[in-house]
C-alpha cells in the first residue's frame, strides 16, 4: 500500500509540474470547442484537439483520472478567451462553464413571429416543425392543441445545440407558473372565469396597449363590455382571424369577414389567445382598473381617449380617426 501511494504521488506530482510549467499553445484571438453529449473525458479531449485547443489529449485525461475528475465531464460549447493550463481547463469543462447563447422573445409577438426568431438563430437545432405544433400542444397538455398564448415572452439563456422543441417547454413551463400564480391572486367580481381565459383576455390587451399606464383600464372597458353582453369589437382579434390574407390595413370588409376571431361579429372572447401576453398584461387582465368606460380609441400617440357613453366615443373618434376607412380599436359597432 505505501509503494502504491508512492506512485500515485510521483504520478500526482509529474502532473502538476507538466500543468505550471507547460501551458497548451493556444492562439492569441478566442478559440471555441464543443463537447458532445454524453461524451467522457477522452472523447472531451479529442475534441479540444481536433479544434486546436490541445496539442497532445493524453496529459488531459491523465490528469482527469488522477483527479477522478474523469467521470464529472459536461457537455456544451466552450470558449476560451486566453490561455490557460490544463487545470483551469480540466476545471472549466467539469464546472460546465459553458457559453451561453440568447433569444429575446417580445410581448405581443404571435406564435409565427416566435418560431421565424428560433428559425434565424443561429444556435438553436430545429428540432420541432410548425407542422407539429397541435401534437407538442398536446403533449404539453394543451386539449386544444394549440400553443397560441401559451409560451412567456422573456430573454432565454441556452447552450449552442439547444433544440427549439426544448426552448419552447421552457417558456410554456413559465407561462403556466407566471398565470397560476397571477390567477390565485386574482381580483373579485371579474368577468373571466377561467385561466385560459384570463390568458385569452391578457393577449388582447397586450395588442390594444399602446401606453403602459392605459393597460388597466383598457382591461376594465373589455371587462365591462364582457359583463354587459357587449361584443368586444376588437381590431386586433379580426387582425388575428385574417392570418396571411391581412395586408396591413384594416377595411371596412374585413370587419364583416366572419372568422373565429372577428369580435365584431361573433360574442365573447375568442378561441384561443391571439399572441404572447406578458405579465404586466395578464396581471391587467385579473385586475382591471374600475371604472365605467365601454369605448377607447386611439389618439394617435400611443393613448387612447376613454368614453361611457357612444356619443361622447363618436366624438371622440372623430376627434382621433380621420379617412372613410378609419377604425377607432375597441369601438362599438356603427
């Protein structure tokens, strides 16, 4: 046992003498290497070599199974920005000090917009298609197997090869924690009566908030024509219904096109939620501002001018909205 210890420190200390004396001839601009997954320290070292991290793998695996750090490997990319020694290297691919790679989704973005920024980037594996978003809905739990609503716009921090399919688990993973929790704080006496259509009404609001400050009350006026029976008369929802086939301005036919999301037309809420709400939205839409307004309409400036009664909307409108074509958001019908 004492000549095994023996060797064991002799071999210890070659090593050691090998990582302070002799640092690997790295290239003065960063280098990058990438470790599979599910690859062991031998694999590790063979691909720092093949990116001309290292000139000879085997120091760097003596040294893992010395260590025992062998066994603890991680796998993602890796950067290295100088030099180091093989310990600092043996240490950055056990710690998983890996580089990290970002995607910003935006509140109000639509699922499409969502999946042609996962699309673009240059890090992420396309894993899942748009063709398959009813079957991950489902298998999100989602019964109607739509994702619509159902993913939390946020900066995302993942590892180059991340797929999308796991990007999007991810955020829906947090929308179902931010709207549980926001759905058990929930105010009294309001007109939605489920989460899913607290997350439907949220989506709408997002698309109608121009200004931070109106998202509240923008909410009390949806609540208040849900409470009165009033068709909620949305742009944004017929916006929605019209898919590929809006070209950006909204017509006087498009309001009469009958689809699942013509709030013009059809009563209540809509199918499904028409893009990505944020939690200043769904906190809006569990806790609107009271008031009596049943009309707003944008003033052009990002505001909206509230109304109670249709008289004083139609000045309002006509005070805002110019052309034969205009269309007051959230107007009740002619």
């Amino acid at each position: 046992m004492i000549v095994l210890a023996l060797v064991v420190l002799a071999g210890a200390a070659v090593v050691y003498a090998y990582v302070q004396l002799w640092r690997p001839a790295l290239a003065s601009t960063p280098m990058s290497f990438t470790i599979a997954e599910g690859s062991g320290l031998r694999a590790a070292a063979m691909a720092m070599r093949s990116a001309g991290v290292l000139r000879d793998a085997e120091p760097l695996i003596l040294l893992g199974r010395i260590t025992g750090a062998h066994t603890r490997v991680r796998a993602g990319h890796y950067e290295l920005q100088a030099p180091v020694t093989l310990w600092e290297l043996l240490q950055k691919i056990t710690r998983g000090d890996v580089t990290l790679s970002e995607i910003t989704f935006v509140e109000g973005w639509t699922l499409r917009q969502w999946r042609a920024a996962m699309h673009a980037h240059p890090d992420l594996n396309r894993d899942a298609s748009p063709q398959g978003d009813s079957e991950l809905a489902l298998a999100l739990g989602l019964a109607d197997g739509a994702l619509e609503g159902w993913l939390f716009p946020d900066t995302y921090l993942f590892t180059r090869g991340t797929t999308d399919r796991a990007l999007i688990v991810r955020a829906h993973r947090a929308m179902v924690e931010h709207l549980e929790r926001e759905w058990r704080a929930r105010a009294t006496d309001i007109a939605v009566k489920s989460p899913y259509e607290a997350l439907i009404l949220a989506s709408i609001i997002e698309k109608e908030t121009g200004r931070a400050a109106d998202r509240t009350l923008i909410s009390g006026v949806f609540h208040n024509r849900l409470k009165a029976g009033m068709r909620l008369q949305t742009d944004p929802t017929v916006i929605y219904g019209l898919d590929s086939d809006f070209d950006g301005n909204l017509r006087r036919r498009d309001l009469q096109h009958d689809t699942a999301f013509n709030t013009y037309i059809r009563a209540g809420l809509p199918p499904t939620p028409i893009a990505m709400p944020g939690l200043a939205s769904l906190r809006a839409a569990l806790h609107p501002e009271p008031t009596r307004a049943l009309y707003f309409v944008a003033r052009g400036d990002g505001t909206s001018e509230f109304s109670q009664t249709l008289a004083d909307h139609s000045r309002a409108v006509r005070k805002y909205q110019s052309g034969p074509a205009a269309r007051p958001s959230g107007s009740a019908a002619r």
